[in-house]
C-alpha cells in the first residue's frame, strides 16, 4: 500500500472541490447529512474496487447506504460498551481484595483497547467489501486478519489516523472542515480499497 499514492486519490478527481464542499454541506443536515457522508465514503470504495477513480456524485442518495453501514458497526460499540462494564465489575472486586490488584483490569485493558484502536478499520472495511450486515460483531476475524496482514493493517490504520488530521485541518479555518471532512473520507476509502487489492480481499 502507498500512503502517498491513497492521499492524492481522491484528488484524482477534477472535480474533487466541489464535491467534497457539496457533500460537506449536507452534513449540516442532522444526523441524514452524517450518514450521507458515510455512506459517500462507501460509494467511493466500492467504486474504486471496480477500477473507477471519480468520486461519486455530491448528492443525498447515500443515506440508505451510510445507514447499513452504521448498523453494521453497532455490535462493536456493544462489545466496546460490555468489555468495559466488565473490567469495571472485576476492577472494583480486585480494589476490594487489594488496592493495588485493581491495576491488573488497567494491564488487561490498555492492550486490548489498543488492539480494537488498530483493527478498527477493518469493521468497516469487512462490511464495504465483504457486504456483511454485522460487520462489527466480527472480533475474532479481525484479529485473523490482523495476525496473517500485520503491515497492511498498520498501514491502513496509519491511513485512518492521516485522514483524521486531513479532517481536523479544516476546523482551523472557520468553514474549512467542510470540504476537509468529505476529503478525508474520501481517503479512508481509497484506503480501504487498496487494502482490499494488497490482501487478495482477506
């Protein structure tokens, strides 16, 4: 995977301002603009896994889409939301036995959460690619991929964590995360196109 060759994707599109200021507009709508955009994102991918390069036109047509796509992320906030109850519960249990016990929930934590942080944009990737409905609940595939594709998953996390700052750029000028925030999704789905190509679709 080339970083640099997925950052100037989306620019591959002369068009590429006005689209992204287009699509950024609508995220002004309430939550529809939102999963309008996720659901762009999705698009791009999709397009770029079937060899075209433009990026989808700037409508709201892809609020069904974002829609599916965030759905099938919800079973990882639930295991998010359960692990965290759960280290709590035995954090608290081991506090009471000794103090200092308690630290063992934050050594068991932190390596997990760091884990799900690196594999997190495979979910999404599983549910684009793979068109899978539950995409998130998808724990164990993940850390499969992750073991057999470890530079390809850092690269595509490392991606993710570019197109974040491409994104928060934007906010530095009063309107500018308008076209920033589309850009940056924009690249995630080039991304996640490529690694699709550079892990014979894992």
């Amino acid at each position: 995977m080339d970083i640099g060759s997925i950052i100037k994707a989306p620019l591959d599109d002369a068009d590429w301002i006005k689209k992204c200021a287009l699509i950024g507009l609508m995220t002004l709508i309430p939550i529809a603009g939102f999963l309008n955009l996720m659901g762009w994102q999705v698009e791009y991918t999709r397009n770029r896994l079937a060899g075209r390069t433009d990026l989808p036109e700037a409508n709201l047509n892809y609020i069904g889409t974002g829609w599916r796509a965030f759905v099938s992320m919800l079973p990882l906030v639930g295991i998010l939301i359960v692990a965290m109850i759960v280290l709590g519960i035995v954090g608290a249990i081991l506090g009471k036995i000794a103090g200092p016990l308690a630290l063992v929930t934050v050594l068991v934590a932190i390596p997990l959460y760091l884990a799900i942080l690196v594999v997190s944009p495979l979910f999404l990737y599983r549910h684009i690619v793979h068109n899978d409905p539950w995409a998130g609940a998808r724990l164990g595939w993940a850390m499969g991929v992750l073991k057999e594709n470890v530079g390809l998953v850092v690269t595509l996390w490392v991606c993710l964590i570019i197109a974040s700052i491409v994104s928060s750029i934007g906010s530095i000028v009063v309107i500018g995360f308008i076209i920033t925030m589309p850009l940056a999704q924009a690249m995630m789905g080039a991304a996640t196109a490529e690694f699709a190509t550079a892990s014979n679709r894992a």
